[in-house]
C-alpha cells in the first residue's frame, strides 16, 4: 500500500495584508516603549495591578504667559488688582462730609453766578463726572491745560459740566449747523432761541451779517469762556472778603483754555473741579442717527431711551477750526449710561492703562485718555459679553486695550464711538504717531514693570497727601466741622449716607439738579436715586 503524501501549498497574502502585519508590531513596540513613561509621568493607577492612589502624582500646571513680554498673567492680574486698590481709595464718614461740603460749595458758588447778570438758566441741571478734564471723562483738548498731580496739587478731582444754555423742548432729531466745522463739531446760532435769549447772550456771541441784510448771532465758546471765568472770579473774590467758618478754602483758581480750574481745601482734602460751560440738548444729533442703528453691548441691558436722552456741545475746537466758533459734540450723558453695562474687571484694566499713558504720552499730548475710553467702549461692542464678563481676565483686557491704541497710531485711525465717520487721530503727523507707538511698544514689553511704577506712583501720591494733612495739624487743615464749635457734633446720619452714596457708587457720575435759590435741599442724583 503507497503512503499518502499531502502536499501543503503556502499562497502569500496580499501586499496590503503584510504591510499591515509587519507594522502591528512596530506599534505595539512603540506602545510599550511609552507606556512606562506616560505611566512615570501621570502615575496612573490603571497601568498598574499593585499601584494605590497615594501614589498618583499631578503634573503641576504651566503658568500661562503673555507671548509678547513673557509676563505672567497671574502677576498681571495681580498688580492691576493692587492698583486698583490704591486707586480706588475707601472713604471714612470725614471725607464723605468734605465731599459734600465742597460740593455745596461749588453748588452755591454757581447760583450767585446766576444772579450777578440772570445768564445762566435759573433751573439748571449740571452733570457731575468723577475725574477731572485731565482723566479723559470728557473729550477736550489737553494741550492747553495745566499739569496738576494727584497728591501733590490735590486729592480728589471731579468734571462739572455747566450748561449755558439750554435746548430742551424738542422731540425729534437735533440738527446743528456743520457746514463751516469738521465731523464732530459745530457752530451754533443763536437763532434757535428766544429774543430774549438772544439779547442776553449778545456779548458773547460772533456776529455774521448775511447778504440780504439778516443777522446772525453765533455762540461764542471763547467768549462764553471769557464771561464765565471773570464771574466766577468775581464770586469768589465777594465770599473771600467775607470768611465764615465751615466754608471751604479757595487755593487756586485758574483758566485753562474754556476750563475754570478750582482747587478747594476742604477739612483735610484738596479738591479740584473742572468747571466747564457747555451747551444742553436733550434728544439725539442727526448726525449721529446712524449709530443707533448698529448692533452694540448694551442692546437689552438698559434702554434706548436712557442711552440717547441727551448730548452736549463742550467749548473745544478741531485742528482746522474757529476757535472763537466751534463747539464739539459730547455724549458723556450717554456715557453715563454705558458704564453700568462694562464689567469690573475691564474697568480695572482701562483704569490702569490710562495712568500707563497718562504717565507715558503726557508731552507732547495728543493721545488723550478719552482715546483710550473710546477705544473700551469699541471692544465691548467686537467682543462677546460672556468673554469680557471673565473676572480674572484684567490683564488680558490691558494688553488688548494697549494693542489697540498701538494699531491705532500706527494707522493714525480712531473712530469716535458714536460718530464712527468722525476720525479723533486724523490730525495727527506721521512722525508724532510713530513716536507715541514707539513708547507704547517699551509699555507693551515690560507691562510688569510699568504697572509697578504706577502703583508706586499710587503709593507715593497717598503718602504726600497724608504727609500734607499731617503738617497742616488743626489749624490750617482742619475739618469745616470742627470749626462750628465743640458742642456741635456731626450729624451722624448724614455721615452714614453719604458714606453709603460714595463707598456703592465707585467711580460713577452724577446729574445735579439745582435751584440756585435753595441750595439747601438735595439735589443730586446717581441713576434713579436722589440724595
């Protein structure tokens, strides 16, 4: 019998399969090899059958960084919130009375303004800005101002703006006469008013006679300037002749192009109130009809009715206009309003990029910090709410907010917030705004070290003021209080008030209302409440 012989045929897979086959093992070979070192790394309990939980180790987390500076962001954060806190001063019930005081001070001043020659408004309603002229509450020319420091000339500094007069009884768009002006400015003529307005103004008006005989009275901001301070001046010189204890100490009074600087001692505080005359408008500029047209961040937050209640003509001029007839546009009631809807951690971080700019730009200064306000209000509107809402974000808010006021001197391009057509930077030479780019690029590198210097800067102008009132004693710098005698003692209850009004509304503005025949009752308000 044969033997059976089986013939075994090996057919080779397919190409695909072999490839496939000949790279199993080089992944598994690359799993292994990293396996042990993931495992050493995390500590994963899963990799190993006798590992335990105590012996799980965490990677610890890079810092994060600015790519630019190499900063920490954390350290950032950080020295913002401490400049933030020296900047943002906590107020006992003394200062709160001295506020006051030199509040009603100013208040009264105002009314016998009115009654030396029955020009201004008899019912007048002021708009009180924390933050003097300088800070950049409103739009205005800074070159023409005196440099004042915080602790060294006063302590405390607010913006009145004063209306002149007054156009309140109109329901429908606000048309003003831009033909001689650039955007954002504006001659205003008298005959928009009564005879009566018109006869009491003449003085401070420029006068222009029309071909077919008419004539047409211009508003004067130059002239209204002139008339303003020479009053104030006047008033004040008939109270110092007669000095009553409790009222406040004029230290300096002085012009400052359209603006009456006033510095008063109060107790143991110097404060300084830009006083400037303006024009009042309720409604909305036609000019400005488009903007309420966009989509913006405070869509829903508060109404349209609040944000366009009214706008200002402030006595500033355009680099190409009439001094003596040119009038710019203001929203800072607007303004106002705006604020309620910016986080607080952007408001910290604008806080403590103008005082870097401030201190950085200040000569020559054609950077304002009302560049840098406009600038925040144009990245609320670009970026998503719950994105700026990011408490431990400031130092994130601060480069971005120096980035963009160094996109805008390199393009020399910044829009006016509510007339976007309007371009604040459009006069500004090529060679001026390579200059201030090329200072913000040494802030934008070092962003640390700037912020320290600022905080010292805090520091030592707290320092001043505290060494001030310590050599003044009681007799110089004494408390208004104090001289009423010293069985009078404070009302307790007004102190308590007015410490609430000052320590809830941190950095807010105030409308005043104000009858200069009975300076007595309150008169001020911040949002619905009045005090």
């Amino acid at each position: 019998m044969r033997p059976l012989t089986i013939v075994l045929r090996i057919i080779p897979p397919p190409a695909s399969v072999q490839r496939l086959r000949s790279a199993a093992p080089v992944h598994r070979l690359l799993a292994n090899m990293a396996a042990p070192a993931l495992s050493s790394r995390a500590g994963s309990a899963g990799n190993s059958p006798t590992a335990t939980p105590s012996s799980t180790k965490h990677v610890p987390q890079a810092p994060e960084l600015d790519f630019r500076s190499g900063a920490r962001i954390e350290e950032l954060n950080r020295l913002i919130a401490e400049f933030s806190k020296h900047e943002q001063r906590e107020y006992d019930d003394q200062r709160a009375l001295e506020i006051h005081t030199a509040k009603d001070f100013i208040f009264s001043m105002l009314g016998m303004v009115q009654k030396l020659d029955q020009k201004l408004p008899v019912a007048n309603e002021y708009l009180l800005l924390s933050g003097g002229v300088r800070e950049g509450v409103v739009d205005m020319d800074l070159d023409e101002l005196t440099v004042y420091a915080r602790g060294a000339d006063y302590d405390m500094d607010f913006t009145l703006l004063v209306p002149a007069l007054k156009l309140h009884d109109r329901n429908q768009p606000v048309t003003l006469d831009m033909r001689h002006s650039a955007l954002c400015h504006s001659w205003l003529s008298l005959r928009l008013f009564d005879e009566g307005t018109i006869n009491k103004w003449k003085d401070c008006c420029t006068v222009v006679d029309h071909v077919n005989g008419a004539t047409n009275y211009f508003f004067s901001p130059t002239l209204v300037a002139d008339w303003f301070y020479e009053s104030i001046s006047m008033v004040l010189a008939e109270i110092q002749k007669k000095p009553q204890r409790g009222v406040p100490r004029v230290e300096k009074v002085e012009r400052n192009a359209t603006v009456i600087s006033i510095i008063l001692g109060v107790g143991g505080s110097r404060m300084l109130y830009d006083v400037v005359p303006v024009v009042s408008f309720k409604g909305w500029p036609a000019v400005a009809q488009s903007w309420l047209m966009e989509n913006h961040f405070w869509d829903g937050k508060i109404t349209e009715e609040e944000v366009i209640s009214g706008f200002y003509l402030l006595p500033a001029c355009s680099s190409t206009g009439q001094k003596e007839n040119e009038w710019r546009l203001s929203f800072a009631r607007s303004e106002v309003q705006l604020k309620k809807c910016i986080s607080a951690s952007l408001m910290q971080a604008y806080q403590a990029c103008k005082a870097l700019i401030i201190k950085l730009l200040s000569r020559p200064k054609a950077i304002s910090p009302y560049h840098l306000r406009s600038l925040m209000l144009w990245a609320c509107d670009r970026l998503p709410h719950t994105y700026l809402a990011q408490e431990d974000y400031a130092a994130h808010f601060l480069l971005g907010l120096i980035d963009d006021l160094q996109h805008c001197l390199v393009n020399k391009t910044c829009p006016n917030y509510f007339i976007p057509q309007c371009n604040m930077l459009e006069h500004l030479s090529d060679d001026m705004a390579m200059l201030h780019a090329r200072k913000l690029s040494s802030v934008r590198s070092d962003p640390a070290e700037h912020l320290r210097s600022a905080i010292e800067h805090a520091k030592a102008a707290s320092r001043l003021t505290l060494e001030l009132q310590w050599r003044g004693g009681s007799s110089n710098l004494s408390s208004p209080l104090s001289e009423t005698g010293a069985d009078q003692q404070p009302d307790d209850r007004l102190a308590k008030k007015l410490q609430q009004l000052v320590t809830e509304n941190p950095g807010k503005s105030i409308s005043v209302f104000i009858n200069p025949d009975d300076v007595t009752r309150p008169h001020f308000r911040i949002d619905d409440k009045f005090f």
